[in-house]
C-alpha cells in the first residue's frame, strides 16, 4: 500500500471508473480518535476523469495506508486456474470497454470448466455437462447460457444486439466471479479444513 499524503493517491486503478493510472488529487482530510484514544488520520482524494472519491485511512500522515474505501479492486484467489483468472483480470480491467469484458469473463468460464476437465464439445456443451454432473446448479447453469449468448452476441458483431453496457459487464463478471468460488475457492477452503482438522485429531 502506498502512504497516506496530502498530495495524491497512487493507485494503479481509480475504484470507481476503473481508469488506469488515475489521478487521484488530495481534496481534503480529517483525524480523530476512538474510545481508546487510537488516532486515525483520513485522506479524500478525487478521480480527475470520474470526480469519484477515495478515502484512505492510516495511523499517521506519511505512514502506510492500511484500507481504501472504496475496494481498489478486485482480488482473485490462487485457487482459480491460471488461464481462467488472467482471462478474468483482464475482464475486471477492461470495465471501461463493455464488449472486450463480457468476452473476456466468458472466456474465463469456458477456461474454468475446461479446467474441470470438460474439454470436448462447444461452450454450451460443457455448461450442460457441467450442470448433469452437478458440478453447477442448474440456476448457474442457465446464468452461464445467458452470458454466453451476450459473448456470442459481441464475437460475431451481431447488428440487431444492442451493445452492452458497464452494467452488462459487472454483471457477467458477477457471475465468472461466483463460478469461480463455487468450482474451485470453496472447494479447496473445504479441503483445508478438513486437513487442517486431522491434523488437529493427530495432536
């Protein structure tokens, strides 16, 4: 994390519009104290291209910020496959280009059931697979078809499509986000707790 200045915020990316390398201009600040006298010191900043602000907190000006309201962006657990979680990176920082990111998120599920070992056929037979081999619900299923159906729409430049919007693609991401903890993050949670319990048991 970088310091707490009254001058401006490094961030790689603004947390509201997604722009990279933002400027992030000091617009103000505030330090108080809670019940057990803990000073916190607060810094404002403003984007320069979206005027969104972001509060950075630290315990001393100059000293290194310990959170950013809001997130400064996403983080994608190890526990996703490598392919699936660069095509999903790249979906999150491409937020600015609508198409480019309903693209790149459904590349990301297509990688994620590939990485489950369902390789043979088209997209819309492996989510179908998936969902007969209760890997998914079929609720998350039918979710996957829809967001295919909007890639398909932006891959072959449909004309009667309409292009989607930022909100079109928070939302496919939304979902390459929840596929990826249900097929791979709270599965290996769960086999860490149970490895983690036995070795308890062996104590």
């Amino acid at each position: 994390m970088p310091n707490l200045i009254q001058s401006t915020l490094d961030l790689d990316r603004c947390p509201h519009c997604g722009v990279d390398r933002p400027h992030l201009a000091y617009a103000g600040g505030s330090d108080a104290a809670d019940y057990q006298g803990v000073r916190r010191f607060w810094g404002f900043y403003r984007c320069a291209r979206c005027a969104g602000i972001t509060i950075a907190t630290a315990s001393e000006w100059n000293k290194e910020i310990r959170k950013i309201f809001p997130s400064a962006g996403v983080t994608l657990s190890d526990d996703i496959p490598e392919r699936a979680r660069s095509f999903l990176r790249q979906a999150v920082d491409s937020l600015r280009s609508p198409s480019g990111a309903v693209m790149l998120a459904a590349s990301s599920v297509d990688a994620m059931l590939k990485a489950a070992n369902l390789k043979t056929g088209s997209l819309f037979e492996r989510i179908n697979q998936a969902a007969a081999q209760h890997m998914i619900t079929p609720e998350m299923a039918q979710w996957a078809h829809d967001i295919r159906l909007d890639a398909n729409d932006q891959r072959h430049a449909d004309e009667n499509a309409p292009l989607p919007s930022t909100n079109d693609a928070e939302r496919v991401i939304e979902f390459a986000l929840a596929l990826g903890q249900f097929m791979f993050v709270l599965p290996a949670r769960v086999r860490s707790g149970i490895q983690s319990a036995k070795d308890n048991t062996k104590k």
